[in-house]
C-alpha cells in the first residue's frame, strides 16, 4: 500500500491550500485517515483525523481554519484556509486500518510554506 499526497505549496498568509492523498493498493475498508504534520525542530503532530463513517476532526490550533474530508475510503482531503505563518511544515498523509494487528501506512510528505 502506497499513500499519495499532493497539493503543497508555497502561499502567502491568509491563503488557502487544498492537499489530498490516495491510497494506492488494498486496504482494510474500515480505516481512519489522517493528517499529520511537522514544522523545523519540533515533533510530528497529528492536525486532523477522518474515520470512515465517523464524525472528522480537527485539533484546536486549526480549529475553523482547517477541514478534513472523505471522498472515500481510500481518500482524504484537507482544505486549509487563512493560512499563517506557523502552519509551515511538511505534512504527511497516515492510514491506520481498524481491524486487529492493523498495519499503519504513511505517505512521504508535501511541504506546505507560508510566506508572512
């Protein structure tokens, strides 16, 4: 199983950026699929979560600026509005299927950059 983002870029404070990623290959149907994301020097941190049939989140610090969606149950978008500064980071695509001993998949990493 292959994960597959696109749509990083560079954009300035205030815009938008749509990413998306596809799983390539069989996957468990019953799965959540996230996004995570880590800036220069700090920890990868998880940014939103869609489970199939399940409510998608997204964590405070993009609370009403981000939002996750499931066009199905091999892809996954993310709408990022009012960028700034601070959400420069590479962010990664993670499957994680929901059955016992479930593997977990990640994807390579788009870099989001926005200018101030």
């Amino acid at each position: 199983v292959q994960l597959a983002e696109s749509g990083g870029g560079l954009v300035q404070a205030g815009g938008a950026l749509n990413l998306s990623c596809v799983a390539f290959g069989s996957i468990f149907s019953a799965n959540a699929m996230a996004w995570y994301r880590q800036a220069p020097g700090k920890q990868r941190e998880v940014v939103a979560v869609s489970v199939t049939g399940g409510t998608p989140r997204v964590v405070d610090a993009v609370q009403g600026r981000f939002i996750i969606s499931r066009d199905n149950a091999k892809k996954t978008t993310l709408q990022m509005h009012s960028l700034n500064p601070e959400d420069t980071a590479v962010y990664y695509c993670n499957l994680r299927e929901l059955r016992s001993g479930g593997p977990t998949y990640w994807g390579q990493g788009t870099q989001v950059t926005v200018s101030s």
